[in-house]
C-alpha cells in the first residue's frame, strides 16, 4: 500500500503513529485464522480501512479506537460477524490482563507497585538505546507478551528487565542488552510520567 505513512492516528495515550498496513493486517489474520477463514483475505479488508481513512476529513487524526471500529464495520458487512466478535473479545480480554498486572521494584522501602504500562517499556527503549518509535513498539509488544502470558499478577522489575534484556539479544542489540541495569524502571510509571 502506497502512502500509508502519510495517515497518521492518535493513540490512546495521546502520541501519533503512522497507519501500518501489516499490523493491521495481523489484526485480521489473528481473528480470520480464529474462525477457520483463509488468511490471505486481510489484505484486501486492510485496503478497505486504509482507503476509508485516506478521505479522513478532520484536521486531527483518528484515534485508533476508530480504525478498530472500521475493522468492525468491514468484517460484518463482509460477512465475518464471528471474527468481529472474536477481535472484540481479544481486545477485551487482552486489556483486562494488562489491567490485572502490578510491577514491583526490587528495591527495599520503595512505593508500591505500580499499574503495568508497555508504553513505559517502549519509551525507556527509546531513550536508552535510541530506537526508533516503530521499533521500540515492536519489542515492548513482544515484552508485554511475555510478561502477560506468564499469568502473574504482580511481576518484579528484574524480571521485566531480563525479558528485555532477551529481546534485545533475540534482535540483534545484544550490546545494548547488557547496558540495561538490574535497577532499570521498565513498566513502572512515576508520578511525573502518569
């Protein structure tokens, strides 16, 4: 898809992305290949979203609650209410888990834990190891994985700091891996950052 780049959207916590075809289109995929649909059909449904927020007419951007309305919309008027349904639900089910998730410091008499936030996670990867946005997003998704398919209610950040250590290994960045310090803050929000 040809300028895609140029359609930005808001994110939930108020910064901007551009659109991103393939992530959209995993989107798709995790739904159609839930539902026992052919996978090679979320590309054209992708082109349906992009086309529709290519003639977006606001000056700000839309927010990506919106897009994932349109990705609603597009599957029920292609006849894939179930996989509509099975997104809603993943959705739902995949905030409530990171609600559920408390990361701890490892330091003695420090505040409770705190509220887990990839965003803490993609931020802290993008000032440490100067990372762009876009892939500094994709590692923290991959961390954020892994610290909610643990099932763990409350997680130390030793432990959030070692997942990230490994992604960063798995990627290539092991150097920059081995900068990360035992006391980094990953998924911990101070009170000047919420």
């Amino acid at each position: 898809m040809k300028d895609s780049s140029i359609i930005q959207l808001a994110k939930r916590d108020g910064t901007r992305e551009p659109f991103q075809g393939p992530k959209l289109r995993r989107c798709f995929a995790i739904g159609m290949n839930a539902c026992g649909y052919e996978e090679h059909l979320a590309e054209d449904l992708v082109r349906a979203v992009w086309l529709h927020l290519k003639e977006w007419p606001e000056a700000r951007p839309p927010r990506t609650e919106y897009v994932f309305r349109c990705v609603r919309t597009v599957l029920k008027e292609t006849g894939m209410r179930d996989v509509a349904r099975f997104l809603d639900r993943f959705r739902r089910e995949r905030t409530a888990r990171r609600s559920r998730v408390r990361v701890a410091r490892d330091r003695r008499g420090d505040s409770p834990p705190r509220s887990w936030q990839k965003g803490q996670v993609v931020r802290t990867l993008q000032k440490r190891f100067g990372l762009t946005r876009a892939t500094a997003r994709v590692l923290g998704n991959e961390v954020e994985q892994r610290v909610l398919g643990l099932g763990y209610r409350l997680v130390s950040s030793s432990l959030v700091t070692e997942l990230v250590r490994n992604e960063l290994r798995c990627w290539g960045l092991a150097r920059g891996a081995l900068r990360v310090g035992s006391d980094a803050r990953f998924g911990v929000a101070t009170p000047a950052e919420e």
